[in-house]
C-alpha cells in the first residue's frame, strides 16, 4: 500500500479533493487495468469511482478522534467496496441498465457475475478490517470495528427486502418510509462514522455522536436522491434511468406526501400513473403534475434539509478543530450526483 500523507494536515488546502485521490489510486492499485476475472468486474465496478461519501467518512471520522489516515484506509476502501456491491445487486433488482452514466455492471457482463463480484465485494469490507489489524489498529478496536459493520450489513438487506415489500403501496405512512430509508441508506453511512471513530481511537459518546450525524447525512441522501426523478432538469442529468422508480412501483416520499395532501381527483390520477401506467415517461409527467399541485416536491426538501441542519448542529457538540469542519463539509455531498 502506498504510504499516505500521515494524518493529511489540518490546514490541507483541499482534503476532500486530496483523500479522493488517495482512494481512486488505492482502487487503482487493488483492481489495475490488467485484472481478469472476478478483479475485471470489480474494476469496472469501483473505477471510476461516485461520491466517495462513505470512505471519506470513515478517514475524517478517524482523523476528528486523533486517528491515523494510513492505517483506517483499508477499512475506507472496504465500505465503499459495500456500497457498490450494494448497487449492483440494486441494478439486477430494478432491472436498471446504466450506473453513473454507462453499462450497469450486470448489463456489461451479466446478471451472475454481478452478483457474484458484489457478494465479494461485502466480504472485502471484512477482509478490509483485518488489514487495519495488521497496520497496527489495536484488536479491540477492530473487534467493535466488525460489529458495526456486521449490524450494518444485516440492517441495508433488511431496508432492500423491506423496500420491495412497500412496491406499490400508497397508504404507506411517512415513518414506515424513513425507517425503510434509515435501513437502506443511513445505516451504512452511520456505520462508516462509527467505524472510523472507533478504529482511530474515539470515546464511546463521540462515536455516537458522529455515528447519528451520519444517521441524519443518510436520510438527508435518499428523500433528495427521491425527489430527483421529479425534478426536469436534474432527471435529464442523472447518471441513472429516472424512471427507475416508477417502473418498480415505489412509493418515494414525495409520491407519499403527495397522496395524503391529494383531492380524490389526484389520488386516482397517482395511483393509476404508478400502479396501472406502462409508458413509464407519461407515467413520471402525471405523477410530477400531482406533486406540483400539492406542494409535496418542497415538503420533501424541506424534510431533506432538516436532517441535514440537525447533522451539523450534532458537530457542534464537538471540539472546533479543522477535522471536524472537513466532516461537516461533507454534509454538502449529500446532493446526489447527477
């Protein structure tokens, strides 16, 4: 593993943009250009890469508690090894055919060897803590380090099975969806605070503390990740097919918000563009009119940026150091990528 800058100095003119690059040539060095096989894939998947959201928690989560950058990397490449794991059993599932812009990776080599190159990717987050073991991290800490992330794995199955049993269901109510959205997206991105506070070296309440602002960070994510399908501008820039959820019947918050506020008129009109409709571009355009009329897309984003404000008031409670403003920077990311 290449040697990387030890604790990346506070006053980092850009540490965002400088661990970004650290873990793009970890990835690089993992998965180079000439892998074969199952490596191939997991090239493909991995590089080049999103957000890096979750790996760049885990690396400032360690620094904020006095951590070593060095020697929490491994585990910030594991979690994001899950997360695109995660996407692409969810690409099969949604019967999506592009990720960030190109082939989804069971399209480019299909549906079995996704599944089998992202169950791999799951162990590697395992693997991954192991290797901060060996890089000196004390085994206690890597012990707690691996209970986490076990809850954590059982927990965004749970939110994946949970979301497919909600297909279709329109009197779903507003706490079933964001405990559906806790599960599949906030847990991990709690999980990746909590991970890295525990292996640099955090007290217990520091680490629930940044663990909650990841939790609040990963609800913020998915409602603005919902909203995005509806929003004309966004939807023709994403790097996904927008009419993803409408095809797979899912209730989102916005459709959700829309249903209760709705006259009988627009209730019928919502439920048959996303339960009986079979253009799913006529479909979008019914439901985005109902959402107009009742004031749901703004309601959503405001739900959206009350998480978010109640993440950074949580970093308040903690000293005012530059490693805690590069935590809160990141809370700027979870405006999803288009």
């Amino acid at each position: 593993m290449p040697a990387p800058p030890s604790g990346s100095p506070p006053d980092s003119p850009s540490p965002r943009v400088e661990f970004a690059e650290l873990l793009e040539a970890e990835f690089g060095r993992r998965w180079p250009g000439r892998s074969l096989g199952l490596d191939a894939v997991h090239r493909y998947a991995m590089i080049p890469p999103g957000k890096l959201l979750r790996p760049l928690l885990v690396l400032h989560a360690a620094l904020t508690v006095g951590g070593e950058l060095g020697a929490v990397l491994p585990a910030a490449v594991g979690i994001e090894g899950a997360h695109v794991g995660s996407l692409l059993h969810d690409d099969i599932i949604d019967r999506d055919t592009q990720r960030r812009g190109r082939a989804a990776v069971h399209t480019e080599f299909g549906p079995a060897q996704a599944v089998v190159a992202g169950n791999a990717l799951f162990f590697s987050w395992f693997a991954a803590l192991s290797e901060c073991g060996r890089l000196e991290v004390p085994a206690d800490r890597v012990e707690r380090a691996m209970a986490v992330q076990a809850e954590a794995g059982v927990a965004i199955c749970r939110g994946a099975f949970d979301e497919l049993a909600m297909r279709g269901d329109l009197e779903l109510g507003v706490g079933a969806y964001v405990a559906m959205a806790r599960a599949k997206t906030a847990v991990l991105l709690a999980a990746a605070c909590r991970v890295g506070a525990i292996l640099g070296g955090g007290d217990a309440p520091t680490t629930e503390l940044l663990g909650d602002f990841g939790d609040h960070l990963g609800i913020c994510f998915q409602i603005r990740d919902d909203v995005l399908p509806y929003d004309p501008i966004a939807a023709r820039a994403m790097g996904k097919p927008s009419d993803s959820d409408v095809r797979n019947r899912r209730p989102t918050l916005p459709v959700l918000i829309a249903h209760r506020r709705a006259d009988p008129k627009s209730r019928a009109a919502l439920r048959h563009a996303l339960l009986d409709e079979t253009e799913p571009e006529l479909a979008l355009c019914r439901i985005r009119a109902v959402l107009e009329r009742t004031g749901a897309l703004d309601t959503a984003h405001a739900m959206a940026d009350d998480h978010a404000r109640r993440a950074r008031e949580l970093l308040t409670r903690l000293p005012a150091t530059a490693h805690v403003a590069h935590v809160r920077a990141l809370a700027l990311l979870t405006r999803p990528a288009y």
